[in-house]
C-alpha cells in the first residue's frame, strides 16, 4: 500500500488535467519554448508515475531553472514585464513537477494554479474566457479533493461532481458580493503593458502599411449611434495625422491641445451631428478613433491642434467613451509655423513629381483647380491593389506616380500630399479607418483590421479651411461605397491571418448568424462590464437613497448572512437520517416478501436471512448466495466497489421479479 502522504493515480490524472487547463490560455502570450518546458516536465512526471523514470536529479533541476532565467532575461529585451512575470510563475509552476512526490507539493502547485487562472484576466476578458477560468476552478478545487483522498477511493467522477456542487452553493453569495459590493481603485498600480502584439496603425506610416493591416479580420472597435447613422462614404474615422516626410515615411510631431469652444464656432453648422458610443480595443498607443471631426468627447481625452483625439496613457485595455462628430470642413487660420510645417518636404528627391506639381500649379491657378487636375491624374491609368509592386530608394513618389502606377489608398494619400505641397498647398496625410459592418442584431458598427484607410487633407487659403480629399475615390470609387469584404474578395493577401473569414466558412448563412450573434453578445457583455461602475452606483443610490459606509455594511450583511444561513441550511438540516443504500434495497426485498409472512426475523442477519430464503426458495439459491456474498465484500472489506453495489441492486430486483407475492 503507499503511504498516505503519495499522490494516488486518481489525484495524478486530476493534477496533469489541471496543469492542462490552466496553461493552455497562456499559448498566445507566453514565449513558446515554455511550453516544451511543459511536454518534457510533465512527460517525466507521468514517467516516475508508472515507475520507469526515477526523479530528476537536483543537478537536472538545477539547470533547467538556469536555463529558464536565462530564457526569460533574453524576452525581457523585447517583451513587456508584465509578460514575463507571468512566464516566470508558469515556468516555476511547471519545474514544480520535477520534484512533486508528497501532498504539500501538490498543494503548492494548486495553488499556484489558482493563481495563473486570477492572472488570465489580464489578457482575456471575453465571454468564453470567463466561463473558461470558471471550469477551471471547478477542476482545480477537484483535484484539491482528490489529494487528501485514500487509495481505496477509486471513483476519479466523485471529486468533480463535489467541486461542482461547493460552487453552486458560493455562486449565491458571490452574486451579492458581486452586485452590492462598490468597485474600489486598485492599492497599487501595476504595469499592463502586456505585451501582447497590438495590430493597427502605427505613429508612422509608409505606402505599404496599411496594406497590410488587410491582412487580418480582428476588431478595431466598435461604434453604437443614438440616431441615424452617416452614409457608407463618410464614415471615415480618424486616427492620426502625419505631417513630416523623410522621401519614404511620414511621421507626426507633437502637437498642442486645442481648446474645444474655439473649435466649435469655427465649424459650418449646416452640417449634421452623430453620436456615439465607441468600444476600443487595446492598441498601446495614445490616441482614440473618432468619426471625422470630433465636436464633444470625454474630459481624460484631449483634443489636439490637427483634430487627433489623444488619452492620456497608451490604452492597455479595452475602453469605452462617448463622441459627438461632425463632417465638415474645419475653418483654422494657419499660423507661420504651422503652414511651414505642413508644407516640409526633403530638400532633393522626387524631382519629377516636383516639376509635375509645378506645372499643374502654373497651368491651373487656384487650390480646387489643382485638386481636379491632381484627381484626374490618378483616374487615368492609376490601379487600386493590395499588392502593388515594392518601392526601392529616396525617389519611390516618382516610382509610384510614373513606373508602377498600382498602389493601396497609402500611396495615393502619400504621393497627394507630396504633389500639394510641393506646389505650395499645406496638405497633410491622415491615417484611420473608413466603414464598418452594420450587426442587425444590437446596431453597432464592428470596425475591422482590414478596413484600415489613408486619405489626405489640404488646406484652402480662400475659405481658410481644411478639407478632405481621398484619391482613393476616383481610383476605386467602390471602396467607398462597398464594404473592403467586397471589394478586396479576390485579392491574394486579403485576410490571410484569418483564414476563416477569408475563405467564407463564417459568411455563410447560417454560420454568419451564429458569428453576429456572438460579436452581438461580446458588445454588450463589453458596454455592461465597462458600465457597471455606473450601474451599480446608481442601483445603490435607489436602493439606499444615501450611500454610506454604514448603509453598504448592512446591506452586504444580511442578505449576505440570509444565503449563508441557507447554505447552512441544506447543509446540516435534513428530513431524516440518510439511509443506506443496501439497507433500502434489503427493505423492498423484505416489503416483498411481508405478504407471505417470509419477511426478515427479528435479529436474524442478512447473511442467515438470504440462507432460509435459498432452502424456501431452491431456484433461486444461487441469487441469494450471491447476495450474501456481496452484502459481506461490501460492508466488511476495505474496497467499497460501486460496481458490487449495483450488482447487489440488480439481485434484489430479480429476485422480486421472480418470488409471487401470494
């Protein structure tokens, strides 16, 4: 027999399920070298348990810890320490298992399991990954069952069925802690950067970026109007602006906050206003998504000089805000310093894009003359495509504009802003998203990764005002009136990070419901969980009239004390004695026979009361040997099989068939 402080095969198999779960949510996030860490460590541990291996030596143990820290100094250069904190505690939690031999070391791995499931949370927070975590705990707490099990409890579904039923009974007072309980700021910060790999646009922006962003089908954000939606052409949301050119990459400088009052008397009120409620996901940069131009928008966020919404800390996480916009042209009278800075371009390069916005400038006098001229341009022998060929040295506007003649809406934005301000116009280039797919279901618009978009704006000295100009128009005019779904369908590269979506498996009929349901339900699961704070605070204001310290206290408390005395309750408080199952089955099979005044003596042992029903009753003596003989393995041996239970069931059952009541 082994000693009661070994792990039993039962608490084995719980233990390597367990260590299954809870690492498997950390695939995308930890370095994958990790998880070979896990094959070899749980393979040795399964090996030392069927006892072909011995333990690791701690000279083994010892290096695969030097290498693990070895490993983890390396992805500090490149991964964030959050990232690798996390990884630290996976690669201890798994090296544990080189050494787990007693109880306690079981218990250290638990509970560091409980642990890693906590920090998931600072990755994931969908739907699935919460119902995940909670399975999870369910498996983890069974496993902590089985650990303090003997070896002769060999039934491997009675631990999980007992953790299923202790969560049932806390999920009442998790409820009211969860609803009552007012939300508090955390005692200390902690970094978030999680280093997880953000897709969208980046603070600087070449021809070929955007393009790439086609790539893939994830969401950028999502956007819920109160009132009527804009058209399909002027959803145009705006990201950045880049307003420097180097001869291949725009970037952006800092800019100065405007102030919102002297933004607002300068917009044409003729146009209409939307608003909305945006859900963002993280992108580990500063600024927000807004629709094209941002009237009214929360006080953490600062509106700067070229209209660029801006948080004030990178977003780590996903968060919510209310806008208000309007598409308009936007009077600003440019300073010195500001009309230079958007109209720098490199001293030498591009030369024949430079004669050629010259001429333009000579031939047709006036900013809206040059901006048909330049547009006409491009709608001659211009093609929209993903992959246009590769731009190579400090001249790629003059590759662009009179050898390849194929690019995405970057390089059109890029090579437009070049042309007008090379003949003297400000102009610069604007990087956001333009559409988005409607969700019949709740009415949000989910902005997705390919629906990245580069326009331009230029600056008219005659009205003052900066307006938009998107060559992208005239080039492929049913980028703005279809969805890039559509129009990009037959590209190569377009979504091939999601194969699902590019191959139509999640545009079917009935799959494509199934998939708006779901985004439908991770909305509003996201608007709920951002909101709740608000939620609960108003739910708290009606309930108690004055929040106070003393009022929270009282509510948390009884209700609180109500579904612990219930618990209590079905705990300790019963009809009656529970009886045992053989002594319930004895009971009909003596309820059957009372009628013939055959039933069990006072006194008389079951073993004695099977031997007189065998003598009255010949054709059944060798069903009620065999009772005998399972009532006595089953009361008087160590191994309680449920198997004999069930046999001794079914024997009483034939035998009640089989004897006439009369």
């Amino acid at each position: 027999m082994k000693p009661l402080f070994q792990l039993t095969r039962s608490s084995m198999i719980w233990l390597l399920v367990s260590i299954l779960m809870v690492t498997a949510p950390y695939a995308t996030v930890v370095p994958g070298w990790l998880f070979l860490l896990a094959v070899l460590t749980v393979g040795w541990r399964l090996m030392v348990h069927s006892g072909r291996w011995n333990f690791p030596h701690w000279s083994i143990r010892l290096v695969l810890l030097l290498l693990v820290l070895v490993g983890l100094l390396f992805e500090l250069r490149s991964g964030s320490a959050m990232v690798i904190t996390v990884s630290l505690l996976v690669a201890a939690f798994l090296l544990k298992l080189t050494e787990m031999y007693r109880r306690r070391d079981a218990l250290v791995v638990l509970y560091v399991a409980l642990l890693l499931i906590v920090c998931s949370f600072l990755f994931f927070q969908s739907i699935p990954m919460a119902f995940y975590c909670l399975l999870s705990l369910v498996v983890v707490t069974a496993c902590l069952n089985t650990v303090y099990r003997s070896q002769q409890n060999s039934d491997i579904w009675r631990p999980l069925k007992r953790s299923a039923v202790l969560y049932m009974q806390a999920l009442p007072m998790m409820l009211v802690l969860f609803v009552i309980f007012p939300r508090m700021g955390p005692l200390w910060q902690v970094d978030l950067n999680t280093g997880q790999s953000f897709t969208g646009l980046s603070d600087s922006l070449s021809p070929g970026d955007v393009s790439r962003l086609t790539r893939s089908a994830d969401i950028a954000f999502r956007a819920r109007f109160d009132g009527d939606l804009p058209p399909e052409n002027q959803r145009y949301w705006r990201g950045l602006t880049y307003d420097r050119f180097d001869g291949r990459r725009w970037s952006r400088t800092e800019l100065q906050q405007e102030s919102q009052t002297s933004l607002l008397t300068q917009f044409n009120s003729a146009y209409q206003d939307y608003r909305y409620q945006i859900v963002m996901e993280a992108t580990g940069q500063q600024w927000r998504y807004g629709l094209d131009v941002p009237l009214s928008f929360p006080a953490t966020m600062s509106r700067l000089s070229d209209l660029t919404l801006q948080g004030g800390e990178p977003l780590m996480q996903r968060t919510q805000y209310s806008l208000v916009s309007r598409s308009a042209p936007v009077r600003e009278p440019l300073a010195d310093g500001h009309y230079l800075r958007y109209l720098q371009l490199p001293e030498n390069g591009n030369e024949r894009a430079r004669q050629l916005a010259l001429r333009w400038a000579s031939e047709q006098p006036g900013v809206q003359a040059f901006t048909a001229q330049m547009l006409t341009f491009f709608a001659r022998d211009f093609r929209y495509t993903l992959e246009p060929p590769l731009l190579s040295g400090r001249d790629s506007v003059d590759q662009f504009l009179f050898q390849t003649r194929q690019g995405f809406c970057g390089h059109f934005a890029s090579a437009g802003a070049f042309l007008l301000r090379a003949a003297g116009i400000p102009a610069r280039v604007v990087g956001g998203y333009l559409g988005g797919e409607m969700n019949p279901l709740d009415g949000a618009l989910s902005v997705r990764q390919y629906e990245a978009h580069a326009w331009l704006e230029y600056w008219d000295s005659e009205d003052l005002s900066w307006h938009r100009l998107d060559p992208t128009s005239v080039v492929a005019p049913l980028r703005l009136e279809q969805s890039a779904a559509q129009l990009f369908s037959s590209e190569p590269s377009f979504l091939a990070d999601s194969m699902l979506m590019r191959t139509g498996f999640l545009s079917g009929s009935l799959l494509k419901q199934l998939r708006l349901r779901y985004e439908a339900l991770n909305y509003g699961w996201h608007r709920w969980v951002l909101n709740f704070h608000e939620h609960q605070t108003g739910f708290l204001r009606q309930l108690l009239g004055e929040i106070s310290v003393i009022r929270i206290l009282l509510l948390i408390l009884v209700p609180g004390g109500l579904v612990l005395l219930a618990v209590a309750g079905s705990l300790f408080i019963r009809r009656g004695p529970r009886k045992d199952p053989l002594f319930l089955a004895l009971q009909r099979l003596d309820k059957h026979l009372k009628q013939r005044g055959m039933q069990r003596l006072c006194g008389e042992t079951p073993g004695q009361f099977f031997s007189r029903l065998g003598q009255v009753f010949p054709s059944l003596s060798d069903e009620f040997t065999a009772l005998s003989r399972c009532y006595e393995q089953i009361s008087y041996a160590e191994n309680s099989d449920p198997q004999l239970q069930q046999q001794f069931r079914q024997l009483i059952n034939r035998c009640c068939t089989q004897i006439p009541q009369s």
